[in-house]
C-alpha cells in the first residue's frame, strides 16, 4: 500500500469553497489534462492524463502510478487522446481512450480488447463501470445538436481529417428530410446543405433509411471483461460521458448537454438518467430531454426545429438535471458506504464551459468543482466550488473525475488544470477531518 503525504487546501473566501467537516490536500501537481485516477485493492493510487485538448491540441496521454513523494512513474502511454476511463479488474487496467478498449498490465503490457469505436467526433469514448460481471461504458455523438456543421471544423478540429464522419445510429434510421444550410468547410464563403446522421454537405430525403451499425455513436454499450460480446446496452444519448450504480442496484448516466454553437446552436442542461435496457433518450429530436422546437422558441433561434427521424421509439424522461448550462458535468460515481460521509449519494464533477468556444461567443461563468447527488430528492448540492478559475486558485481548477478509496474513506479528484495549458494539473484527495 502507497501513503502520498498531501499539501492540505485550507478553504479561503473567494478562492473555494469546501463542505463543512471535510479537508484538501494536493498530492500530485505538474500534471497535464488528468482525466481520471484509480486506486488499486491494496491501496496504490494511478492517475491518468488523457493526451488531448480542445482545440484539437495532442500530448502524451499517460497512465502512471503516484509515488509517497507525489512524483509519479509511467506504467504505460501512447494511448489514443483522450484517455478517459479508467478501472481496476483482475490484476490489470482497463482504459478507455478514443475508439478503443484496453487491458493494460501493471508492467505496461497493453492488449486492445475493442477497436474501431467511432470516436473521430466531438465526443469520445467515456468512463467505465462494471456490474454484475459486465462492462459499461459511453461514446460520445459526433456532433453538438445532430448535425456536422462549421463548428467541427472550427473550433472541434476534426471535419477536415475526417470529413465522411457523422453520427452513427445502431439502429435504422428514416430520415424525415430535414437539412441544415451552413457555411463552412475549407471555403468558409460557400453555403453547405447537411442532413442529420449524413457527412458534411449530404442532404437527406424523405424517407430516406440510415444503416444501423453495431459500432455506433451517442450510446452505452455493454461486454465482456475481455471486450467480447460487444453490444448496445441504450441508445439516443449526446455524450453519456459516465456510468454510475448505486446501492439499490439502479444504473444512471451522466449526459452532457448541448452547446450554443453549429448548425443548431441550442444549448441545454447535462442530464441524470435512469439507464434501462433498449431504452432510447432522445437525440437528436431531445436534447436534454426536451424538445429542439421547445428550446428554440425559449432561446429566440429561428432556425429549423422539425424533428429529423420519423419514427420515435418510446422516449425516457430525465431523472434529474444540472441546473445551470454549459456545466460540463463529466463524471459522477456513488460514495461506497459511509466512510465518507452521504450514504447512497453520488457525487458528480463539473468541469465548467469551454467558453467562449461552447457557449456561442459568451464569457460565462459555471460551475467548476464537485456538487452532490441526492437520488431521493433528485436534487444537486455543492460539495466542492472552485470560486477562483486560472492563475492563482489553490484548490482544483476543473475537475474530471471522483474516485473513492477502496474503504470509502477518501474521496480522490482528478484536475485537468487551466483550459489549454499544458502541466497545470493535478490529484487531490477530500477526506473527513
């Protein structure tokens, strides 16, 4: 077992903001874009940083193990940016990073158990859970609101190295003939007519059948510990970035909600979901559980509303949502016990905008630090505020993870840093005083 001595955080006004009975300590610092930490049975503690940034930016996306001292050592890296999940099984890792399922030893051996996931979009391959045996985990949509517009272009990096991608169904599709016309492309002066689920400047028709494909985007998916068995566990999400099960046996999502930009710049709230087999959840005629006509009329956009599938399996409603927009709500999991404190709650990391990319030009400010879930009341609550972003804040900076100790006892925050700057990471651990 592994003691990292800590720097404790004393919570000061206007720079965070702690829950009452609890103390910070920073153990690692020095990082770059950490997405995600682990401890292992016997206590050691790994920390992942994910290789990758918006705008399109690649570093070393690194799994390492953290020392006493707080330096860490490399197990392994090169993996496909961002790495994002991360979990314990049997004796080795399971990672998940873009498009891609790895085991992955403690001696750094790595063996790819999933390939191929279409992970080229906006959104990517997200967080990992297991239950009763079998592995979950989310792939991101490709595209913001359904359709592949300028903004994947610029500022999301990614249409002109991979202009054919799209959202991908896992089931048929109609289309019912909705297009959008945009600008964009490598000849921004050129106006682009674009289909939902269809490549960039291909317009739909009506009646028109997209493919269901078993690798396909904006899902769960469910297999084996060893990447067999492959399947879609539920479908019509926007970016089910995490997976989290509590005590009664219940599985949730964590949704991100869609961004003021592209060609349906519609922004609406991250959503907690009841996760059932088959179930669809709506995108991209719902985002955040509401209509797209509803949340145009409410923001005064006049663009087309029209849903673009003709058919509509039976849709989920939201269990519970983040109040404020553009929270970048990113991943959520229940504390184990009550060592820590709030039995049978969960506790969710926040992110925070992407402004002024994600929230149509706007310098907003939202949540960034770690609220509490209560599944009783469906209510969130502050645990964590980070009350002073960029140079100068003392605790972190945008979370991206929370992990619990084996015992429950702690609480371990993976800090992705300042948006964009390379090595302002770091890990903290949260424990009762």
């Amino acid at each position: 077992m592994t003691t990292v001595r800590g720097e404790v955080r004393q919570p000061k006004p206007g720079d965070f903001s702690l829950a009452a009975g609890y103390r910070l300590e920073r153990l690692v610092g020095g990082l770059t874009w950490a997405s995600n930490a682990c401890v292992t049975p016997d206590g050691d503690l790994y920390v992942l940083e994910a290789g990758f940034s918006y705008p399109y930016v690649f570093t070393t996306a690194r799994l390492s193990r953290v020392l006493p001292d707080g330096h860490t050592e490399v197990v392994a890296e090169d993996f496909n940016g961002p790495a994002v999940g991360l979990l314990w099984h049997e004796g080795a890792f399971l990672v998940t990073h873009r498009g891609t399922l790895s085991r992955v030893g403690l001696d750094g051996s790595r063996v790819d158990l999933v390939t191929d996931l279409p992970a080229w979009g906006d959104h990517h391959t997200n967080h990992l859970e297991m239950v009763d045996g079998q592995l979950y985990f989310g792939q991101g949509s490709a595209t913001n609101a359904g359709f592949v517009g300028p903004d994947n272009l610029i500022p999301f990096g990614w249409l002109e190295r991979h202009p054919d991608f799209c959202d991908v169904p896992p089931y048929d599709v109609t289309l019912t003939g909705v297009n959008m016309t945009s600008r964009g492309s490598l000849n921004p002066f050129a106006t682009r007519v674009t289909g939902p689920f269809l490549p960039f400047d291909q317009q739909s028709a009506p009646g028109q059948v997209v493919p269901g494909q078993a690798k396909a985007t904006g899902v769960i998916y469910r297999c084996n510990p060893d990447g067999t068995g492959l399947s879609v566990h539920a479908w019509g999400f926007r970016n089910p970035y995490s997976i989290a099960t509590a005590p009664d046996g219940r599985m949730f999502c964590l949704d991100q909600g869609s961004d003021a930009r592209g060609s349906r710049p519609l922004r609406s709230l991250d959503t907690i979901w009841e996760v059932k087999p088959g179930a669809w959840y709506g995108f991209p005629d719902f985002l955040g559980g509401r209509r797209v006509a509803d949340l145009a009329a409410e923001q005064e956009w006049d663009g087309e509303t029209s849903f673009v599938m003709a058919q509509h399996p039976e849709r989920q409603l939201p269990y519970a949502q983040v109040p404020e927009v553009h929270a970048a709500a990113v991943q959520m999991q229940f504390a184990p016990g009550d060592g820590f404190g709030f039995p049978g709650h969960a506790f969710v990391a926040c992110f925070g905008s992407g402004a002024p990319l994600t929230t149509g030009g706007k310098l907003i400010k939202t949540p960034q630090g770690v609220r509490r879930f209560d599944p009783t009341t469906r209510e969130l609550y502050e645990f964590y505020g980070n009350e002073n972003p960029g140079v100068g804040g003392s605790g972190p900076e945008r979370p991206t993870a929370v992990r619990f100790s084996p015992d429950g006892s702690e609480m371990y925050v993976a800090d992705y840093g300042i948006f964009g700057v390379p090595k302002t990471g770091a890990l903290w651990r949260i424990s009762r005083e």
